[in-house]
C-alpha cells in the first residue's frame, strides 16, 4: 500500500470519527425515545423498539397542556418580536436614517446588550418587576421575558436584511415621487423578508427551547416542554426514555428551522438555543 | 427633517420602552439591591452594605469557589473547544479533504440544538447506565483495574460532563471562524513559502497562525462567553457542589433566598460577561483589520 493510499485511508477515518462524534448523542437520545425494551445484560443495543414512550406522553395532560402552551408561547413572542423588530430595523437599517441620526449605532449597539448578560441575571432582576406587574407565573410574563432574548437575535438579521439593499433604490424611488410608506412597502419589504423569515424563525426556535427564565418567573403555573424535559431528567424522578421521546419535539423543528435560516438567508448566524 | 425625526422616535420607542422596561430597570434593580439599596426581597433592608461583596469575595464563603469553578471548567472546555476547531480547520486546509455541503451541515448540527436537550442527551451517555458510562466502567475498573470505582461522569465535582457537553457543543463555532479565515488568506503566500522549502508545520506557524490569531482570539472569547453564562448544561449536568455562578445564583435565590447573595452575584456575573464581550468585540474588529 502507498502513502497517498495510507493517507486517504486516514483522512476517511478522521471525517468517519467526526461524523460519529457528532451523530453519537443524537442516535442515543433517538435510541432511549424509541427502545422499549432494554436489558442492562444487554446493554449496547435496544431489543425492541416502538412508540411506547410517545403513546405515554400523548396520554398525559401536563405533557400535552405543555405541548400546545409552547408553540401558542412561541407563536405571540415571535409576532411581538418582529413588530418591535420591524420597527426598529427599519430606522435602524436604512441609510437616510442612518445618515441623518448618529444615535443609530449607539441604539443598535445597546440593543444587543441582552446577548452578553447571563439569562440568571436577568431573571433575578425581573423577579422584583414582575411580582410588582402581577406578571409571575403568567403566559404575558412568559412571552416578555423570551423577547428579552429574542428581540437582539430578530432585530440583527432585520437590521442587516435593510442594509442589504442598494441606497440606489430608495433615491430613485424618492425622484420619481414615492412616499415613505410607498417605498417601506413596494421597495423594501419585497426586497428584507428573507431577514424577517429569519428573525421570525429565531424568534420561534427561540422561546421554543427557552428554560431558564421559563424556570424563574413562570415554573411552577408555566410549564413549557423544557421545563417537563428538566422535571423528567433533573426532577423528582428520573425518566430518560420519557425525556427523550419529549426532546424531539424541540430537537428536531429547532434543526429542520435553523437549517432552513442557513438556506434561505444570508442574515442569520447560527447558533445553539436556550442558554 | 422634522417629520424624519417623528419617525425616528415612533418607530423606535416600542424598541426602547422594551429594554427599558425588561433590561435596564431589571439590571438597576440588581445593582442597587447587590448594595442592599432596595426592598425588593426577603433580607434587603434598603439600607446601604457591602456585606454581598465582602462575603463574595471571601476565600472561607463558597461564592469565590463557585467563580473559581466556573471560570476553571469553562476554560478547559473553551481550550479544548478550540483546539479541536482549530486542528479540524488546520485538517480540511491541508489534507486532500473537500468540506463538501455534508460535512459542513453535519459539523453544523450541534449548532442547532438547543442547549438543554444537549445537555440532556450528554446526561444519557455519560450517566451510569450509558454508553460511555458502562464503556468507561468496562474498560478503566474492570479490564485495566485502574480504579476501584467508576469515576462519575456526571454531577461530578470536576466539571467532566459540562466540559464534554459543552466541547461536543462549541468546537463547530471555533472551526467556522478559524477555516473561514484560513480560505481568506492569499494562497500566494503559502506557495512563496513552500517554494522556499519551508514545511506544513512551519506554514502554520509562520503563516496560517499570525494571520489568524485575531480570529483566534474571537473564537476564544466567543467559546468562552457562550460556555461561561450557561445555565442547561451546568443545571443537567453539574454536581450539587462546587456549582457553577448561574446554578449557584438559582439556587441562592430560589431555594435558600439568599437574595442579597443572588443579586451581588449577579452584579460579578454581568460586569465579568460584559468584560468578556469587549474583548470579543475588539478582537472581532481587529480581525476585520487584519
């Protein structure tokens, strides 16, 4: 055998070893939710498997209230998030404003501020505003509190959807007589909605899979599916065939959504949700 | 330039009312009750202290360690996160490998999942009855007879299940930044050298390394910010004791209603988070200079 052969070889082994590396927890997490029968005498493969652990979770009310209460939670915080978004990224984003208010930077700057606080921190200090608004322990309370998150993540990919389009465009709609509503709605919206698509899927992925604040200002009347998740894995009683079969439904719209941002947008950066 | 102005303003306020609202007053709220300043919980008296900050900082008190921990198992993940990075851009560069459209999704993958179901699927291999779990005991206790007991991998005080966790987790972000940056870099400038007679290894060293270390740096700091302000990962995976600063601010608050302690943590948590930020950003420019 020669040396380049060898080194093919070596090279196959290293991409093999990646994949492997990275699938390996996913296959289990996928084993544990589809196993129903598991032998410890056994233990490096599932005897049988089916949808026994499913069927227990669509049977349980708690589970399936968690269920419809995420993706309805999920549902407003996105169509909040891309109002104020919108809005912003708007001023924020286009030239004649950027050009005529140098705040703009400053405000773009600050509101990414959320991004490098620690979601713990965050709690604590909304706990006293909350218990004040009569916000704790609420599906309103809940729904602000992933904005906090969502609004810096919705606000970059509107923000740079409008930078993205040629100043060209809007001067020579100017000239030719188009108002400000004319342009926003014929010129731009056309041209940004793959951003808004983004940051509407951000937002959504988002509060999908958002636990902590979830945990500290709306545990226990609140209970997304993180929060089931947790209580089957780090609760009272330990289930991991349950908490699998119930991580896949965050797992596996959070990556067909973030997948389908990294296709259809330029605005995105990808990365992992939920602190 | 009036009517601009009105916009300006209009569409701007549900933006600023909204940080308003849930980020600054919350986080005035934290500093000024870190100082005993407010009445906002159960052991604030609204009179000013320093007890939240001489406590912390007090080698005997367990805040100081639960630091200590958090910035040691986050450095180790963040080296080892970065180093796997960069060794896989480093790979892809110089062997005979196409990062084709696969690869590259796969490599993307623990990107998109979300942290507590990371976390959740780590706790499934790494605790006793898992694979790694029962692999680790086979093979360290009972074939090598290297220990008398397996050692745990999960809720362990060394951080070994939030470090593995948080690799698997991290090390795309360093390979993206660092191979992104490598396919900027002019080739003619690795043909000068090899036509010098210089070796890969010194390519890297003199090349690839001082073009990229910015980019470095920002993988660095980036790693380290994500893994530092975590909570899932250490919540699931972490030993009741040393705890990590987001898990011992939870508990300090939650459980035991140590407010004062909660919000003085609070404060160290945020100003070193936004510390780490700065030099991200600053790196991040430096690395657009470059």
């Amino acid at each position: 055998m020669n040396k380049d052969s060898l080194n093919k070889i070596l090279d196959t082994i290293i991409v093999i070893f990646l994949s492997v590396y990275i699938f390996f927890p996913i296959l289990v997490a996928f084993a544990f939710a589809f196993a129903t029968k598991w032998f410890p005498s056994h233990w490096w493969f599932p005897q049988e498997f089916g949808v026994k652990w499913f069927e227990e979770l669509l049977k349980s009310a708690p589970v399936i209230n968690s269920l419809v209460l995420s993706y309805m939670i999920a549902f407003f915080v996105t169509l909040f998030t891309l109002t104020i978004s919108l809005l912003a990224g708007y001023v924020l984003g286009t030239k004649a404003f950027r050009e005529s208010f140098k705040s703009t930077r400053l405000i773009e700057n600050l509101s990414n501020i959320p991004l490098a606080f620690p979601a713990i921190t965050l709690g604590i200090g909304l706990l006293p505003v909350y218990a004040r608004l009569g916000l704790l322990g609420t599906i309103p309370g809940v729904i602000f509190a992933h904005m906090v998150m969502a609004v810096p993540y919705a606000l970059r990919s509107v923000i740079g959807a409008f930078l993205s389009v040629p100043e060209d465009y809007e001067e020579a709609a100017r000239n030719l007589g188009a108002g400000r509503l004319y342009i926003l709605l014929r010129i731009y919206l056309p041209l940004v909605w793959p951003g808004i698509l983004a940051g509407a899927i951000f937002s959504f992925t988002w509060s999908l899979n958002e636990f902590v604040l979830t945990l500290f200002l709306g545990y226990p009347k609140i209970e997304t599916l993180p929060v089931q998740i947790y209580q089957l894995v780090g609760g009272y009683y330990l289930h991991p065939q349950m908490a699998a079969a119930l991580s896949l439904f965050l797992l596996v719209p959070s990556i067909i959504l973030l997948y389908l941002i990294e296709k259809a947008s330029k605005f995105g950066s990808t990365m992992a949700m939920g602190g | 330039m009036k009517r601009d102005r009105v916009i300006f303003v209009l569409f701007l306020s549900p933006l600023i009312a909204f940080m308003i609202i849930m980020v600054f007053v919350p986080f005035v709220i934290a500093l000024l009750s870190s100082f005993g300043l407010t009445e906002v919980a159960e052991g604030l008296t609204g009179e000013f202290t320093l007890n939240g900050y001489v406590t912390f900082f007090d080698p005997s008190e367990p805040n100081i360690q639960c630091l200590l921990f958090t910035i040691e198992v986050t450095f180790v993940a963040t080296f080892l996160s970065t180093a796997i990075g960069y060794f896989l851009a480093l790979f892809f560069k110089f062997r005979d490998v196409k990062l084709t459209k696969g690869i590259s999704m796969i490599l993307r993958i623990p990107l998109f999942t979300p942290y507590l179901i990371a976390a959740f699927m780590w706790f499934t291999l790494l605790f006793p009855s898992g694979y790694i779990g029962i692999i680790f005991k086979k093979l360290i206790v009972e074939y090598f007879g290297l220990m008398d007991k397996p050692l745990a991998l999960i809720s362990d005080p060394l951080g070994i299940g939030i470090i593995m966790c948080s690799v698997w987790m991290r090390f795309p972000v360093a390979f993206m930044i660092i191979y992104g940056l490598f396919e900027m870099i002019d080739p003619s400038l690795e043909e000068a050298g090899r036509n010098l007679g210089a070796k890969t290894w010194t390519i890297v060293r003199r090349i690839y390394f001082p073009l990229t270390k910015y980019g470095l740096l920002s993988a660095i700091t980036l790693n380290f910010l994500f893994l530092f302000i975590a909570f899932s990962i250490p919540f699931i995976l972490g030993a009741s004791w040393p705890q990590f600063l987001s898990v011992f601010i939870y508990i300090n608050a939650k459980d035991t209603g140590n407010w004062l302690m909660g919000y003085t943590t609070s404060i160290i948590y945020i100003v070193i988070s936004l510390l780490i930020s700065f030099i991200y950003t600053i790196s991040f420019r430096r690395t657009g200079q470059q």
